[in-house]
C-alpha cells in the first residue's frame, strides 16, 4: 500500500501539468490583436490609362520650291537648334540675289548724286539760283531715295529667298522621319522631315469629369508598361476634350527623368482626398461566402474581453486600408490578428492591451 503512494504522487503532478497546459493553449488561441477606429480622410485612388506624347513635333517643310541638292541627316539622328538638316539648290536664287545687290549699289550711287546736287543749289542759294531748279534737284533726291528703298527691299527679299532654300534644326531633338532625297523636287508646303523633342515628352491620361472638381490637392503616380515601380508626377495641364466624351484630358511629367518615347503605354493612379470617417486595415475584414463583409470587435465586460461580429459596407482601399461606409463608428475596436475561428460572445485576450 505503501510503495503505490509516490506513483499517485507522480499521476497527480502530471495532471495537473496536463490541465496548465491545456489551459495554456486555450489562452493562445484566444489571444487576438486589435487595433482602435478612428475617422481619417479617405484616399480614393482612380486607375488611369495613358500614353506618351511628343506636344513638340514638327513636320519640316520648304517655303521654296526646288531640288533637293543636300541631305545631312539620317532617320534616328539627333540633332541641335539650328543644324542645316536639308539644302535645296540655290544656283537660280543666287543670281537673283547678286542681280538685287547690283541694282542696290546703282541706286546707292544715284541718292548720292542727288544728295550732291541738291547740296550745291542749297551753297548757290544766295547767288540767285533759281528756286524752280533747286525744287526739282529736290524731287529728283526723294525720288532716288525712294528707289533705294525699294531696291534695298527687293535685296532683303532675295537673301530671305536664299535662306530659306536650307531648312534648319527649329530646336534639339530626333529626326523620325525622311520624306526626300537628293534630286527630287519638293514643293512648298510638302513634309521632307520630322523632328521630336525627345526631352520635353510627357503623360497624356483621360480622366472622368466627374473627378475634376475634386483634383485639388490629389497626387498622381505613374508607371511605364512593363515596370513595377511607380513614380510621383506633376500636372502641367487639365484640357477640357469633346463635351460628349464625358472626359478631360490629363497632361503630366515624371518628377524624375524616365526612359520614354512616344507612343509608349503608361499606367496612373491618380490619389483623390475624400471625406473623413472610419477605416479598418484589410486584415480585419471577414468575407462570407454570400458575398457580405463582417469584422469582429472586442468589447469589454467587465474584466474580460468579447468578440462580436459586425457586419459592415465597405468601400475604396488604399495601402491597406478599407473605407467602411456603414457599420463601425470611430473608437470600436476591431480585431485585426487571430479572427479566422472566433465565435460570438468569445471570450479573447488582447495582446496589445
């Protein structure tokens, strides 16, 4: 009888091992992290779709018509302000600007002569010359000043003639485009090069009207086709399209330099600020199969803590945080860790009090 006493000793102490642990396991699994609700501005963020765009691209073309006798430039090639890109052939317009030189230099020489004239009737004056003879050394001056006017003009217009037979670089950028060739004649008004600025392209996205009057203070962020990382941009323009197209054309740049060029996909998510009210992380949403959303709060009895379900409306998410249009009030608590298998009324241990 004796020996049987440190063998129940040991089946007792071991019991009570079983329940403590019992008891323990119990209490982890009980054990829930909340966090309390409170009213914070909402973030709605809109998807958009958008392109690349060059706004300055010109379609390079000659004022004169002529043959195409030079052709610096390549499709692809980058080229500065003011480079000669194309040059016509200028033999004809040549001759007709030294012919205009000419005729200016002999109307030059005839003022003079007039001048002189009209200069020495103005010494004899006091000699008796008569009047009638200066007046018309005076018509003769202003008829040969006007001539040289006119003759000087006639010499601009042949130098405007010859310089436009060469086409140059209007500001830095690519050429994408070739439309001639040595030998052919062109036309005034034909296209013969394009030219892109490949460093002022920017973001052009649609936007609905509906967003417009609450633009102020949102953020946009962009992202090439293709990539993962997104980048912060700014507005340079919000330009009003087709009243029927119920959209307004959204103009932006990276803030950073991005590997662009036009025609290029590109992704936006525009941030727009809403009206404060209630938000709960996306972890503490409990999805039914019926297609409700509930959350558990805990709330306090006493001494102990309680899960209760609730069911809620949601709406926009934005970094881990859910809009709950109706169901929660600011100051619930809801539990965000361990509400897989919670049960209503459940009494749970919080370990973030």
């Amino acid at each position: 009888m004796l020996s049987l006493l440190p063998s129940l000793t040991r089946l007792g102490a071991g019991a009570v091992l079983t329940l403590s642990l019992a008891a323990m396991a119990v209490a982890q699994e009980n054990r829930v992290e909340t966090q309390v609700v409170a009213d914070s501005p909402r973030i709605e963020v809109l998807p958009l779709t958008g392109s690349v765009s060059a706004p300055q691209t010109s379609q390079l073309s000659s004022a004169e018509a002529g043959q195409v006798s030079e052709l610096t430039v390549e499709m692809g090639d980058t080229v500065t302000q003011g480079q000669p890109l194309l040059s016509l052939d200028t033999r004809d317009i040549s001759l007709e600007s030294q012919r205009a030189r000419a005729d200016l230099a002999q109307a030059e020489a005839e003022r003079d002569e007039a001048q002189r004239l009209v200069s020495e009737a103005n010494q004899l004056s006091a000699q008796n010359f008569a009047a009638s003879e200066r007046r018309q050394r005076e018509s003769a001056l202003a008829a040969a000043q006007a001539t040289l006017e006119a003759r000087r003009a006639d010499y601009s217009l042949a130098q405007l003639q010859l310089e436009r037979h060469q086409i140059r670089a209007p500001f830095d950028g690519m050429v994408t485009h070739r439309e001639s060739n040595i030998g052919e004649w062109v036309n005034p008004g034909d296209t013969l090069l394009t030219l892109v600025d490949l460093a002022s392209l920017r973001l052009d996205f649609s936007v609905p009207l509906s967003v417009y009057q609450r633009f102020e203070g949102s953020q946009l962020e962009v992202r090439l086709e293709g990539s993962d990382q997104w980048h912060p941009a700014r507005t340079l323009a919000r330009i009003p399209l087709d009243a029927s197209s119920r959209q307004f054309l959204l103009r932006a740049a990276p803030e950073t330099p991005l590997e662009m060029l036009p025609g290029m996909a590109v992704e936006g998510r525009l941030q727009l600020n809403g009206e404060s009210g209630p938000s709960v992380p996306r972890d503490a949403l409990i999805r039914r199969p019926d297609g409700s959303v509930s959350v558990w709060l805990a709330r306090q009895s006493e001494d102990t803590w309680q899960a209760f379900e609730q069911r809620v409306e949601i709406g926009s998410s934005y970094q881990g945080e859910v809009a709950v249009n109706e169901g929660l009030s600011a100051g619930d608590r809801v539990i965000v860790v361990g509400n897989e298998r919670l049960e209503e009324g459940q009494e749970v241990s919080l370990s973030d009090d």
